[in-house]
C-alpha cells in the first residue's frame, strides 16, 4: 500500500478508536441523564396523582355528606307513612320515592369515587416502585460513570497524542479532503472491488485500479472522492486433509 494511503488509514484508524472511546463515554453519562429524567418525570406523575386523590377525597366528604342528609331525610320520611301522620299521603309517599332513588344515585357516585380513589392509589404504587428502581439504576449507572469514564479518559490520553502525530504527517490537502469527510461522518477509504468502488459502486479505471494495487501511486475515487484502498485478499478455504 502507498505510504501516504498508510498515513491516511492510520489516521482513520486512531479517529476511529478516539469517537468510540467519547460514543462510551457519552453513553454512559446519557444513561445518567436518562435516569435523572425518568425520575423527574415520574415525581411530576405521583405529584398529579397525589392532587387528583385530594380532590376525589374532597368529592367523597362533599357526597357523604349529602347522602347522610337523604338518609335522615327518607327515614323521617318513612316514619311519617309508617306511623300513618302524613297529611297527603300520595304526596308523602312520591317524596320517599324521590329521596331513596336520591340515595341509590350518591351510593353509587361515592363508589364510583372509591373506586376512583383506589385506582389511583394501585397506579401511584406502580409508580413509587418504577421511581425507587430508576433511583437504584442511576447509581449503579453512575459509578460507572464514574469507573469506566476513568478508564476512558486514559485511552483517550494515550490515544490523543497519537492520533495528532499522525494527522501531522499528512499534508495540507490531503488534512482538508481527510477533515471533508470526518465533518461529514463518512469513511475516508473504501476498498476496490472488482472494477468499481465498494463504497459507491462507481467503475475505476483499469490503470487506475493497477496503481493503487500495486501501491505505486494513490487515487481518489471519481465517484464519492474516498482514498481507494487495494482489494480485500479473499479468505482461502483451507483444503481437506487426507485421510
């Protein structure tokens, strides 16, 4: 392989190792973060559910406290036909009526906020528990964080240095068509494969395809413009052994 083309790779090759040193070590604080957030989230839902359980509680006194007035109300009522004192008695008994399907609709209505109330209850438990296991995870996440990011930024030491030394070896225009692709994300290489480039499938010409095989001179493809790299050797199956 052409020496620049090996100064080229070698770059790529420790940029390479340095992005994923930092992907390691922004996943592991965006795990934190991740967590931090959860928790946040899942303190603003209990909050909610905490006030919607208030208000529900307030509904049931205020219901309560209606349906012992229609109690009292029926029962006078009932003791007036029972004992045979209502004046109207038709009039008497459509009052009772009227005030037992009043007590049928607030039984229901304060089972219906019971009900309420306890579902609540179920799904901020569910809640409380999610939050107390994120909060166990964030500090597991954390001190890993913590060790692994150590261990990291000692890569990264040994890599740097490196990494710069060897982008110092190539020159100015190869460093701004090498630096064109890092800004862009993309591979600065791409193998030949067959008569075309394996990166975009573009056809190399065939004096072309000799020079960067044979390593005598460097090319750029016409297509994408990477730095072309010889062909991959293909894998030979080992033979058989002989019995």
């Amino acid at each position: 392989m052409h020496p620049d083309l090996t100064l080229i790779v070698g770059l790529w090759t420790l940029d390479a190792a340095v992005d994923d040193a930092k992907g390691r070590a922004a996943a592991l604080k965006q795990a934190v973060t991740d967590a931090d957030v959860r928790i946040t989230e899942l303190t603003k839902e209990l909050e909610g559910i905490a006030n919607r359980v208030a208000e529900a509680v307030q509904e049931e006194t205020a219901v309560n406290t209606e349906l012992e007035k229609y109690v009292r109300r029926t029962q006078r009522t009932q003791a007036l036909l029972d004992g045979h004192q209502a004046v109207d008695f038709v009039t008497v008994e459509k009052q009772l009526a009227q005030c037992k399907a009043h007590v049928g609709r607030l039984e229901d209505s304060l089972l219906e906020i019971l009900d309420g109330i306890e579902t609540l209850k179920a799904e901020a438990s569910v809640l409380e528990q999610e939050r107390e296991e994120t909060r166990e995870a964030k500090g597991e996440l954390h001190a890993r964080w913590v060790s692994e990011g150590r261990e990291i930024r000692v890569e990264l030491e040994e890599l740097w240095p490196r990494r710069q030394a060897a982008a110092a070896e190539l020159s100015r225009d190869m460093m701004v068509r090498y630096k064109g692709f890092r800004d862009r994300g993309l591979v600065p290489v791409a193998h030949l494969g067959g008569k075309v480039c394996t990166a975009c499938n573009v056809v190399v010409q065939d004096q072309m395809r000799l020079e960067v095989a044979s390593g005598r001179r460097i090319h750029n493809c016409r297509g994408c413009g990477r730095w072309l790299l010889p062909p991959v050797p293909e894998e030979v199956d080992p033979e058989p052994e002989s019995e």
